[in-house]
C-alpha cells in the first residue's frame, strides 16, 4: 500500500514505478530461462528423450 506522499510521485512520474518493475520482470524471465535451459541439460530423464 503505498503512503500519501508516495501515492503523488505515481501520478506524478509513473516512470518511477515502471522501470524497476521492468527490470524486475525481466530478471524473472531471465532466471525461468535459465533454470529451464539448466533442467534441460542435467535432468537425467530427459536424456533420451528426442525433441
């Protein structure tokens, strides 16, 4: 929940809130991605399987 104070630099400068929430986002995807490349290349079940 956000104060008073903070409420106005949301309406004030939206970039604010936008860009860490961007960046964050991406870190995400970027941790999925790699923990799905890594499960794909050390999970000894999907070894023989043919993709």
């Amino acid at each position: 929940m956000l104060s008073g104070s903070g409420r106005t630099y949301m309406f004030r400068a939206p970039w604010m809130a936008i860009w860490p929430g961007v960046a964050i986002s991406l870190a995400v995807f970027g941790f999925n991605m790699l923990g799905d490349a890594l499960r794909d290349l050390l999970d000894p079940r999907l070894r023989g399987l043919a993709r």
